[in-house]
C-alpha cells in the first residue's frame, strides 16, 4: 500500500486508524453466538405473520377475516381498514400502502397481517382469509412503460423519473462508431439473515422496536406517520443484522409488527422465511441499455450516447437516485467532451426495486465496459490501452459539469492489474474440482477454453443532489474501573460490515485511550442516515472523530486548569497526557479523576447541489471511488459453464482505515459481482417471481470464489476525513463486467446479458 498524505494527529493506540484489530463482534458470530434479530425473544410474545397477493395486478373486491379469528390463539387479524394513520409510505414517494386498498401491484403485496400466540397457528388463520381479486394485465417491460403502453400503475404515468444528461456538441461525428444494447438481471441482495423484529407495548401508549435495518430514523419516519404517533413514542434499536446491501432500507415487518403489538397489547414477532424474504424486500433494477460510442481512430472517444430503462417495479423506493446514478456516471471513469444519456426509471408489476450496492452504477458500467472493449476491437487496440487511453484523471471534467478534484488513478489502476502475473496454465491431469462442472465429474477437460477480460467502473460515494447528508454522534471520556474509557453513541447501523470497529479506532486515535465501548444503535441519538452509498465510515466516522475532537479539546482545557500546562502543546497517547516540550506530564485517570467529558456533534461533508432538470448538469456527487478488475476464466463450451480462475483487483481507497477490513470489503464486492456475471438472477415471467428460494437463485460459494491478488491504494481526498474513500461498491462495478469480457475472448460470443447462461454459450 502507498500512503495517504494526511497527517493522523494522535496515533497513540495500536488499534487506531490505519491498524487491523480483532472485530468486537467477529468472535461471538463465528461461535454462532450472537444476537441477530430473529433471535429476538420476550416473555408472552405473540407471532406476526402476512397475508400476500398471489396476482402481480389486481383489483381487490373483498377481504373476510372472519374464519380466520375463529382459529384459536389468534388475536389480530388486520387490513387496511386498521392503519390509524397514513397507509402510504416510502423513501422517496409515500406510494406504497401499508396494506393494500382496493388494488395489487405485485406478487406478494401484503394483504392483511395476523398476530397468533404460535407460527404456525399465525399460517393457519393467514389460510382462513378470504380475498375476492379481479386479476388484470400487468404491465411488465419497462421501455414499453416510458412510451405509455399498458394501464397507468400510479397518477402521473408510469415514468418515475426522466434524468437527461448533456454536454458538448449534440451533433458530434466520429471516425469509429459502436453501437450495442445490453441487458442486465434482476439480482437480489440475497442476505442471509431475514427480515426480522419485534415489537412492544410500551406504557405510555408508544411501541419499541427492535429490528434489523440500515436506517433507524427514516423508519422511524415512516412508521409514526403510518400509525399516527409522535416520533417520541416509536423507539427503535438495531437488532443484529445478518446482511443488507440495500435490500433493508426499505420497510418490511417495522410497520406491521407495531400495528399488531399495539393492538394485542402483547409483544409480536415477525421473522420472514426465505421465501418471503424474496417477495418482502426490493431488488437491483433490471435494466436496458443503449449505447452508442464514437471515437477517433487512435481509440479517443468523441461522443457517447446512450438511453437506459430501469425497471423499478410496481412502487418508487429509490428508484429517483439510482436513475440518477446511471445516468451521471453513465459513460464511466472516461473523460468524454460530447455526452448525451437519457434515463428512465419506470413503475412495473415486476417485484419493487430498490438499493442494491452499486446503486444504478452497476448496471450502467456493464453496458459501457462491453461498449469499451467493442471500441478496442474496432481500433485494433488491447482492451486495456483503449482504457487507458481515455481514463479520466483528477480534474477531468464529468458528463454533469462536475470537476473531479481528488486523485481518480483510473490509468494506473488499470496498469496494475494488468502487470500481475497470470495463473499457470492447467495441467492436463489437473484437479477436476479447478474444471467448470468438474466437481460434478461432468468434464475431463474437453472443450475447455480460457479467457482473459478488463474492466474499471467508477461510483459515487455518499448521498447525493443537494441532500442534507449528516450523521450524530456522541463521545464521551471518563475514568471506568480505573482505566481511562471511552463511550460512543450514534444511529449508525452496523450490517456486518465492519462499522463497530471503525469507530472505535478513530476514538483510539484521537483520544488516546484503549477501552471504547458502542452502544446500541437507536433513536434516542440524532439521526445518522443509512448505512448505504458507502457512506459511513465517511459520515458516520466524520462525525465520531469530530465528537472525539470536541472531547480532546475539552480535556486540554481542563487539563490546562488543573496542571498548568498550555494547551497547544498537549496531545494524548497510551493512556497518558504529554506535552511537546516536557514530555509526559501525567496518567489520563489522574487528570480526569472524576470528571465526564461528554460532546455531541453533528456532522456534514461539502455539500452538492441538484441536478439541472433540462442538461443534468450540477456539482451532484461528493466524491467518486474506482476499482479495476482483471477476470481469468476458463470455459466448457459443450456444456456452456463457467470457471472463474482469478480476479484481481486495483481499487484506490484514500486511506485504509482498517486494512484487514478494506480487503474483506473489495473480496466481497467482487463475489457479488460475480454472481450477476454467471448466476445471479431473479426471474420473473408475467410479474410472478420463477424461482424465490436459495435452490434456484443461485449465490457463489467459496467454491465459485477464485484467489484474489488486491492492490490497495491509498491516495488520499484532501475533503474527506483522514483522506478516506468509500470502498464498499466499485469492486461490485468493475468484477462484473471483466469476468463477461474473459467470456467473451474465450469463447468469441456477443454476451450482451448477464447473468451469463449456459445456453448462452453452447448456442450458434
């Protein structure tokens, strides 16, 4: 790794920034010991359970609960009619019903819910309920729903959102043109833990709810509008999270299990199945790309064109952002002076789409990746100097008018995946557990080829267009046990990924101390936005640094009081006070002895502004993250699988806060990259969900992952805290792509889709 140019003022703890420490909660979940939140458990609870439509569209002429409260153990049976408050909701458009009205607009919209002292009796009475439907045609291809074909799925059409983008010459010729329409599947977040939480009473009329979730507040929101409470009576904490990559920013059971608590006055469970975790939760936008690419003959682009369809299915969630995302970052890493993109993100009967990392980038760098390596073919270029050749570098102005003022090492990147060395050759009596379907004894080796692909995507980091993006923390420095400790509170949710950590060794830097307990996330703090667009160690940990800062200031102060020592000149380390002329003046206990610094701050990065509606142009992202990808991959063409031999990456990260972490970040953004390539794929048929189960909706296992040879760079953003840069999403950006493109030089076919299919490749 380089090093980042920032100076990191107190670095007097082993495990502060920059180190590697043992996860807090690494252990607990390895032994199987944590707490998720489906395992969540209360004295006399009850169980929660929905009723979902069948149909994808659908008039609803009638809802009987009758027979299903005659079941014993039931308590509740709810519809619609026993929403208190708004029965709408959403992130960005309240248009989806707590609980259907008089329509469906997707297989598994719920219905009704019930609350049962029992699962099982909870399923039963959910059978009992009888609901009139008067199925319709649904409207599922989203370019047809741009042109207005197909019945009007919300007031206002079926176009969510319209973002052109335009700059340069409108009218730009070029010597060498490609042209090329890409598909990309519905992937789903496929975390493991499901939807999950629980709800209770309270005394004073309110409900607390424990819940796995990426947003504590904008839940919150959601819920006291859909119940008709204030904020102060709707309490949530985190319950543990077993994965979310987007699929929990949206409501699932929060809703629902209040309602049912707050009407049985009993405490209520609600834990989706897997099945229902794939109708209860959004997914990644399928899409339909268009792209048109001119250049010179050298291979530098002139223009690009391109029109991109996003399906966001029957209700809005994020849908506005994403279209936002494809359409900015929409021709790449590339510095392109003609540019113009057009596109949509459309309501379908399709299941809702939503966040999903990578975030609408996904889909575009597929599309613009292949675009790149048809322009290397058609300039008699390798696929890395065409990239090459183009790469945008800090201050290249972006398609938005954007200028890039950080280091953007898209070339050098690039570079260095291509100088790692190359897997050996298979040995023809090699291990048929290395064959693609050799582990099945399918294959000897017979019509295997092996390719080689590239590929560099670019993303956005944090939220964007002018949103007031902030996190709230609190820090707080006391003598605990006669050591010196440290306490942090915010709403951050931590979802695996590592959070918990981070902040505490951003505390250990700044304050000098070892023990630095979390604590639970919840409501009771300032809001802290979502654990999503790889925006919380930039956030969040601004924000605990800030607060760790606003402490350091408090304790020189009082030090300055009690010893007699200017403040300037003091900095804490190991536990102890020195100053920069006498040395070590004291142990941090003695100095605190019984005092309690405590400071809360609120913190915001640079801000950005809105896009211009008519050109798309505007200072609308805070920074930008790239990772480049090299995929080897071998090839059975009679059978059509696929073997991914290796996939190297080269991703820029600011500063690795948490180098151990940095790498299990880019290794598990590329597996995920990997299944959209080869496996990954929701599939739908009329509206209806073909295959919603871990059987048929294949994930990589450690058997699909290849060795990894990461290059980390540390090439720090003067305007972000400590110089760092999101990393959890380029490696989801670039990984596919490259593995599409090592496909497509093993086996010389278009590949215009992913995930790639077997008869994609056995096919004339």
């Amino acid at each position: 790794m380089s090093t980042s140019t920032e100076t990191v003022t107190n670095t007097g703890s082993a495990n502060g920034v920059g180190s590697s420490p043992q996860r807090p909660d690494g252990t607990i979940k390895v032994r199987g010991e944590f707490a998720y939140s489906s395992d969540l458990w209360h004295e006399d609870m009850l169980w929660g359970a929905t009723l979902r439509s069948p149909h994808p569209y659908a008039r609803i002429e009638g809802i009987d609960i009758t027979e299903a409260l005659k079941v014993p153990g039931v308590y509740a049976v709810l519809t619609h009619e026993d929403v208190p408050g708004l029965n709408l909701y959403g992130l960005e458009h309240q248009d989806q019903p707590v609980l259907a009205v008089d329509v469906v607009r997707y297989q598994g919209e719920p219905v009704a819910i019930v609350a049962a002292d029992h699962p099982e009796t909870a399923r039963r009475a959910m059978d009992r309920i009888v609901v009139g439907y008067q199925v319709l045609e649904p409207v599922v291809d989203a370019e047809l729903a741009v042109a207005g074909e197909g019945a009007e799925l919300h007031p206002g059409g079926n176009v969510v959102r319209h973002v052109p983008i335009r700059r340069g010459d409108q009218d730009a010729h070029a010597e060498v043109v490609v042209t090329g329409s890409y598909q990309v599947g519905m992937q789903d977040q496929a975390f493991l833990g499901p939807e999950s939480g629980l709800a209770v009473p309270a005394e004073d009329g309110g409900v607390d709810l424990y819940v796995a979730t990426q947003w504590l507040h904008v839940d919150q929101q959601q819920i006291v509008a859909a119940l008709g409470l204030p904020a102060d009576k709707v309490r949530l904490t985190l319950g543990g999270v077993g994965g979310a990559f987007g699929g929990r920013e949206d409501l699932s059971i929060q809703v629902h299990a209040c309602l049912l608590a707050l009407h049985t006055g009993k405490p209520v469970k609600m834990v989706y199945n897997r099945e229902e975790s794939f109708y209860g939760h959004v997914h990644r936008h399928p899409g339909t790309l268009h792209y048109e690419h001119g250049a010179d003959r050298d291979g530098r682009l002139v223009y690009v064109k391109a029109r991109i369809y996003l399906d966001g299915g029957a209700y809005a969630s994020s849908t506005g952002a994403v279209v936002a995302n494809a359409a900015t970052l929409g021709v790449g890493p590339y510095d392109v002076p003609n540019v113009s993109i057009d596109c949509w993100g459309t309501y379908t009967n399709n299941p809702p789409c939503g966040a999903m990392r990578g975030f609408g980038a996904v889909q575009a760098g597929f599309a613009y990746e292949s675009q790149m390596d048809k322009l290397a073919d058609a300039c008699g270029l390798n696929p890395v100097e065409v990239r090459v050749r183009n790469a945008m570098s800090e201050g290249t102005v972006m398609p938005t008018g954007q200028v890039v003022d950080s280091a953007a090492p898209v070339a050098e990147l690039l570079r260095r995946v291509q100088r790692k060395p190359l897997p050996a050759d298979r040995a023809g009596d090699a291990d048929l557990r290395t064959l693609p379907g050799g582990v099945s004894n399918t294959t000897h080796g017979e019509g295997v080829v092996r390719g080689v692909g590239y590929a560099v995507g670019i993303k956005n980091i944090c939220f964007s267009e002018g949103f007031d993006d902030y996190s709230t923390a609190r820090v707080r420095l006391q003598v605990i046990g006669g050591e010196p400790a440290a306490t942090v509170h915010t709403a951050a949710c931590e979802v695996g990924q590592g959070l918990v950590t981070v902040m505490q060794q951003i505390v250990r830097t700044e304050l000098g101390v070892e023990q630095v307990t979390i604590q639970p996330m919840d409501t009771t703090i300032g809001n802290a936005g979502s654990t999503s667009a790889s925006r919380q160690t930039y956030v969040t940990g601004g924000a605990v640094r800030a607060a760790s800062l606003a402490v350091r200031t408090a304790l020189f102060t009082h030090a300055e009081r009690k010893l007699g020592a200017a403040a300037g000149q003091l900095s804490v380390t190991g536990g102890k006070l020195v100053c920069s002329h006498d040395g070590v003046l004291a142990d941090l206990v003695d100095v605190l002895g019984t005092e309690v610094l405590d400071e809360t701050v609120q913190w915001r990065h640079r801000p950005t502004e809105a896009l211009d509606p008519e050109t798309g142009q505007g200072t609308a992202h805070v920074q930008y993250g790239f990772a480049a990808h090299r995929a080897v991959v071998d090839v059975d063409t009679e059978l059509g699988l696929v073997k991914v031999v290796a996939l190297d990456c080269a991703q820029d990260v600011g500063k690795a806060m948490n180098p151990q972490a940095v790498l299990g970040q880019i290794q598990g953004g590329s597996a995920q990259g990997l299944g959209l390539a080869v496996m990954e794929e929701i599939q739908t048929v009329g509206g209806k969900i073909r295959n919603p189960s871990f059987t048929d909706y294949l994930i990589p296992t450690v058997l699909d992952m290849p060795p990894m040879s990461i290059d980390v760079l540390e090439l720090a953003d003067p305007h972000a805290p400590y110089g760092l840069r999101g990393i959890g999403e380029p490696p989801t950006i670039s990984s596919t792509p490259a593995i599409v493109a090592a496909i497509r030089a093993a086996t010389g076919k278009a590949l215009t889709r992913v995930p790639v299919r077997p008869e994609h490749l056995t096919g004339t």
